[in-house]
C-alpha cells in the first residue's frame, strides 16, 4: 500500500477527537470494572488520559537509555495518512470529552 500524506486540519482533529472519546471510554470501563466508584473513575479517567495524550502530544519527555522518542500522531483513512504538520493537541481535548461523555 502507497500511503499519500494529507495536511487536513479538519479531519485530523475529528479523527483526534474520535481517538480521545475511545480512550476515555476504554479507561472508564476498566476502572468500573475493577470496582471504583463512579465519582473516582471519573476522575481517574481524566487524570490517567491526560498523561498518556501528554506522551503521544510530545508534551511529555519521552526517553530510554539516552534515546529521546518524539511520537508523531497521523491516521490512516484508506491510502491517506491524515496529519496536522505538527504535534498533536488531544491532552487539550481531554475533561471537554470526558465532560460530555459523562453527561451521557
């Protein structure tokens, strides 16, 4: 497969947003079924999420035995690799979704 790069700001930050909901929910679920109750997942969701997209954002320093890692956030959409040109922002994203997600 040949994938074509494709600088399209509107859609990475839907396909972002996409991403950022599926973690939260993923970490939510774990949590409730590990027996935390709702008040303490919730906040535990936000706080674990934040972290993880602070790694992918390149906000936080990634390194292991002198090698630094700087993570690139693109998705794939058929024979597209969508990207914005730079770091992504879904740490940003974060209590928004998790907000709305709680609302329900």
């Amino acid at each position: 497969m040949d994938l074509q790069p494709n600088l399209n700001l509107a859609k990475f930050d839907e396909l972002q947003g996409i991403l950022v909901n599926e973690l939260l929910k993923t970490i939510q679920v774990k949590l409730r079924e590990a027996g935390l109750e709702e008040d303490k997942s919730n906040e535990l969701t936000g706080a674990l999420a934040f972290s993880i997209t602070c790694l992918f954002d390149g906000i936080a320093a990634v390194e292991s035995n002198g090698t630094e890692v700087h993570p690139f956030l693109a998705f794939q959409v058929d024979d597209e690799l969508v990207h914005c040109g730079e770091n992504s922002n879904m740490h940003e994203l974060i209590y928004d979704a998790l907000g709305k997600l709680n609302r329900g």
